[in-house]
C-alpha cells in the first residue's frame, strides 16, 4: 500500500493521457511529429509496434519510436492542424486496448480540434 503512492500514475487506471505542447515546437512542425512525454510513454505499444490512431479525418496507422515521437502517417494531419503551438494540448484516448486504437484530440488556443 505505502509504495503503490509513491508512483503519482498507475497504468491500469488509465484510459487517456493528456500534456501540454513544450515551447520547443521548431522540430515538432517540421518534421510532423507529435513528442510524447517520458511519463506517458508506457501507454503506447512499445518497440515501434504499430497502433491506429483515430483523428477526426480518418485513421492513421502510425507508432512510437524509441525517443518518444508519433510521426508515421502525421504529415497530413499536420497539413490540416499545424502548426503546433506551445501551450495547445494533446488529449490521447485509449479506444480498445486489445486493438490498440487511440484517437487523438487536439486543443489549439482553447479551441477544441478533434
């Protein structure tokens, strides 16, 4: 009981993750890529496994790669979307766990895009 506090996120009760964009936004915007933090990377299929994640025009077959980006299958997302901004937010719900579908939820300037 006393050591299950010490970790302030447990995996099992999780079914979505959400972060603020960083200021660091130059590489995320050129490169079409999507930075998830240390801290919620568990939350993903490991070893660049593939997952679909859901957005609002269509799905895309994408994964996490060993540094903690999702950028298969983003450019026309970003074409869309982007820029990405520091401050907007990234709202990642966990659809179907034996699927591995996600779908992804942007918040741009208090301005919800899905």
């Amino acid at each position: 009981q006393e050591q299950a506090e010490l970790w302030d996120l447990h995996p099992e009760d999780l079914d979505f993750i959400e972060f603020k964009i960083s200021e660091e936004v130059h590489t995320i915007n050129m490169y079409n890529r999507i930075y998830i933090p240390e801290k919620y990377r568990f939350f993903f299929p490991l070893d660049n496994k593939d997952f679909i994640l859901m957005t609002e025009y269509g799905a895309i077959k994408t994964h996490l790669s060993a540094n903690g980006y999702i950028s298969k299958g983003l450019r026309y997302w970003f074409s869309l979307y982007g820029p990405l901004m520091p401050k907007d937010t990234i709202r990642i719900n966990l659809l179907n766990e034996d699927s591995n579908q996600y779908q992804l939820i942007y918040h741009k300037n208090n301005s919800v895009k899905k």
